[in-house]
C-alpha cells in the first residue's frame, strides 16, 4: 500500500512540475496564449525561437520587470526549471527545429 502511494505522490508531483515547465508551456500551448502570458508579466520579450523555447521561456520570465518574479525562492524555481528545459529541449530538438523552419520564431505581440 506505501508503495502504491509513493507512486502516486511522485505522478502527481512531476505533473505538477510539468505544467510549469518551460517546454511543456511553448510546445502544448498555442502562440497567442504563449505570448499574451509574456505580455502580462510585462518581460520586454519581442520573441522567442521555438529552439531552446522552454529556457527561452523561462529567461523571459525571469527578465520580467514584474513585481513577485524576483522572489527568491520563485527565482531559483524557474533557474532549475531552466536546467530541467535545456534536457528536455535537447531531446526534442528533432521536433523544435522543423517547426522553427516552418513557423519561425514565435512572435511577442498583443494580436
């Protein structure tokens, strides 16, 4: 029974640690959501490649002139998230980089 548990409270805690993770947001995320969530946390962000599109991500977030960012602990959070999204994106570079050539960089804007 503790194993079965376990094994539930980690499933649910790498899903809760996947939907903020950079890469999960840019890749099952559509562009518009993507940016206008950029856009809110008013990051100066004018693009993103789909390339590396979770550290991306995660460096405009941080870049954000928003108050509440810059906590501390959030920011070490999105920094680990950043290390966690390099792997990751490294492992979907076969996806990522025939959708920058088709789509090109995703683009900031309030459209």
């Amino acid at each position: 029974m503790v194993k079965g548990v376990t094994k539930s409270f980690v499933v649910a805690l790498l899903a809760i640690l996947m939907s903020g993770c950079g890469t999960f947001t840019t890749l099952t995320q559509d562009d518009r959501t993507i940016s206008r969530t950029l856009i809110k946390g008013n990051t100066h962000c004018t693009e993103i490649s789909r390339v590396y599109s979770g550290v991306a991500y995660d460096i405009c977030i941080l870049n954000s002139h928003q108050p509440g960012i810059v906590f501390e602990p959030l920011a070490v959070a999105y920094v680990v998230d950043a290390l966690v999204c390099t792997v990751t994106d490294t492992l979907l570079l076969p996806f990522t980089l025939v959708r920058q050539h088709r789509q090109g960089n995703l683009e900031i804007t309030l459209n």
